[in-house]
C-alpha cells in the first residue's frame, strides 16, 4: 500500500527530454516515488489525488540565487538608466559593497524576515529546491548568519536549501589593497569554521577583474578540496578570466553566467562534465550585449542549467517561470532545453542528480503540478503562474 497517488495525470518525467507519459499516475511512499505507469494500472494507495489531467514535473530548481540578503540597489539601477556601467558603480564603493553593508547591519531574525516574501514568490511557482549563497558578509560573523538565515528558510518553508560559502565574492573594505591577504582569511577561517558547523554544501567565488584572479579562485578551491567540499564559479560574466577551465580542473559543479565563455573554458566543461548555469535575469537587467555561446555549449554536449540568479543588484528575480522565458526568447534555447535547466540540469549543478531532477522511482517525491496544455507552456507565458499544487517530500501542498 502506497502512501499517496496522483492519479488521472500527465507526466513530463524530463528523463531524456520530456519524456512524456499521459494518462498516467504516480505514486508516493515514504517520501519517495515508489511507482510510474499507466493509470489503469496504479497500485493502491492510502490516498489519492484526481488531477483532472493536468501535468506533473518534477518540483522546480532555483540553482543559483543570493536570495538572502539586506537592502536593495535601485539607486544604482537608477545610475545605470542614466548612463554609469556596472564596473564604474563597483569601483566607486557601490555594487556588492553596498548589499554588504546593509547585510551586515541585520541579524539572523531580520535576514530571514527580508528573504521570506522572495523565497515564498518562487515556492508559488512550483520551486521544491533552492540554492543560497552567502556572500554579503565578507566576515566570519556575518557569513555565518546569512548561513543560518539560509538553513532557517529551509526548517520554515516547504523547500529544500542548499548553501553555498562566496566569501570570495569582494573585497571587503577591511583588507582594502590586500586581496591576498583576504584570500588568506577565507581560506585559514572562515571556510574550515563554517564547513565545520556543517553549514557550507559548496563553495563558490567571483573570478573577474573587479572580484578575484584566477590564481587567487584556485586558492579557494584547493582548500576547498581539502575540506571535501565540491566547487562553483562565477565565471567569465564580464570578461574571459579562464575562469570555466578552472573550475573544469576541480572537477566543479558549474560555471554560471558565461557570457564570455571561450572554446577552451567550454571543452574544459564538457570533459569535466562541468554544469553551464546560465542567468539572463543578470543578461537582461545590465543590458548586456554579449551573449553564452549557446549553439557551443549545445554542440559540445554541455548541460545547460538556467536559474533566476536573484539579488540586489544584477538580478532581482524571483520568478524562475520568467526566466524559462528569458532564456527561450533572448537566447532560444528551446522550450525543452529550458525546462531541463530547472530540473535535471539543476540538480546536477547541485549534485543532487541522484535525489531529484527527474520522475525517476526511488527518487525523493518533490513535484509540480500545473494545469497547462503541454510542458512547453511553462517557458510560454510572461507573469503567469500555472501551478496548481506542489509535492514536496511526499506532502501534498495546494497553491491558492
């Protein structure tokens, strides 16, 4: 006897493509898929839930987001309508530094109260997994309350969190012309304190000429290594730093953002079996011009997956539906490819393939219904949300 049944449903397993089965059922026990078929054929169950013929994805992955966070920079959005780049607002103690100073200002109660309406906007959209990196603190004390203010969205909201450490994201006027010496902080303190309170799944850095060299990421990343901690990177955004190679050499995650990717940082990738994350929130609200070399990145075999990339400055998205849009209609991706990207892509980047991603038996029961005429429609519509119900670890959730 299973737990849960939906029944009277179409799937879109997106295991090879869509993998598509209508009129089908799935069940649930302990948390887990425990059986796919045809509905005629469905075992018994404790419950069961009529569809109505709508169509069931796995829950949807956000696998790159600064999602907590204090403040926002819509003065600096201002600026940039007015003509300053977003280099020349870095430079002048704006950027990054400023989120960092408001996020230091918070304690863990206020970063969570701030983060909730964001999170809960993309658990409407059929969101079941969701990374957060810290990144605004750029201190041991601080890194550590956006940590737990990442892990308490997790215990309050039905979403699963994971958090990545990105104390090499800038600068931190403290260690102003010592870049090396910060280097040396985040790898002699803050990371092994912080992985040591089990509070860091990944690490990450910001390899650019306004963030840090490729030799000081690969510092990150070795003493990442010592910590058995896998590695990402913000890479090639505003400039071609080698940064996708790097993370290729230590067998990282994913590279995110890629506009400036080379063929080089992309073989790298592919032998690695490296994950592209691609952002056109940050592409769009910079009005960048230069795209991710999609057509190279597809023909090399290189997973694509596609996140809001949300925060303050670059991105502030919370709405991973639009961005499936974005991403099919300023770099055409097709529909599939973009539907991957938030599902068995994403869980890749997050070395979750073996737990979610796809309707597979055994795997963890996150899921999403909607009621659309075919999976296509969820990169289709711009500020409309389909989502009828939520699954998350086997628990039925209706969005109203």
């Amino acid at each position: 006897m299973t737990d849960l049944l939906l029944s009277n449903v179409h799937l879109a397993t997106m295991d090879n493509g869509y993998g598509l089965l209508h009129d089908a059922a799935l069940a649930i026990k302990d948390g887990r898929i425990a059986w796919i078929g045809a509905r005629h054929d469905a075992p018994p169950a404790a419950h069961e839930h009529d569809c109505g013929g709508a169509w069931l994805t796995p829950g949807l992955i956000d696998c790159h987001t600064h999602i907590v966070h204090g403040g926002n920079r819509s003065d600096e959005w201002e600026a940039r309508l007015n003509g300053a780049t977003y280099e020349d607002i870095a430079r002048q103690g704006g950027g990054i530094m400023a989120t960092v100073r408001a996020t230091r200002a918070l304690d863990i109660d206020a970063l969570v109260a701030a983060s909730l309406p964001r999170v809960k906007a993309l658990l409407a959209e059929g969101v079941t997994t969701l990374e957060i990196k810290s990144g605004y603190g750029l201190a041991l004390d601080a890194e550590e309350r956006m940590l737990r203010a990442a892990r308490r969205i997790g215990e309050l909201l039905p979403v699963r969190v994971v958090t990545t450490f990105l104390g090499a994201h800038a600068l931190p006027p403290e260690f102003a012309g010592r870049p090396d010496d910060y280097i040396t902080d985040v790898c002699d303190v803050m990371l092994p304190a912080l992985a040591a309170q089990g509070l860091v799944d990944a690490v990450d850095a910001f390899c650019e000429r306004i963030g840090f060299t490729n030799a000081q990421t690969a510092r990150v990343f070795d003493k990442a290594g010592v910590l058995g901690l896998p590695v990402k990177l913000h890479a090639e955004q505003l400039s071609d730093q080698g940064g996708a190679a790097l993370v290729a050499r230590h067998g990282g995650l994913s590279a995110d953002h890629l506009e400036h990717l080379s063929e080089e940082g992309i073989a790298a990738m592919a032998r690695a079996g490296t994950v592209a994350v691609l952002l056109p929130g940050a592409y769009y609200y910079l009005r960048e011009t230069v795209m991710p070399p999609i057509a190279a990145l597809r023909a090399a075999g290189v997973p694509m997956a596609v996140a809001t990339d949300c925060n303050p400055g670059t991105s502030p998205l919370t709405s991973l539906l639009l961005a499936l849009n974005m991403a099919c209609t300023l770099w055409r991706l097709t529909p599939q490819e973009a539907l991957l990207g938030v599902t068995a892509h994403a869980a890749r980047a997050l070395g979750l393939q073996d737990e979610i991603g796809t309707l597979t038996v055994g795997k963890r029961a996150d899921l999403a219904l909607w009621n659309i005429a075919r999976p296509a429609d969820l990169a289709y519509a711009m500020g409309f949300n389909p989502c009828q119900a939520v699954i998350h670890g086997g628990v039925l959730r209706t969005i109203d």
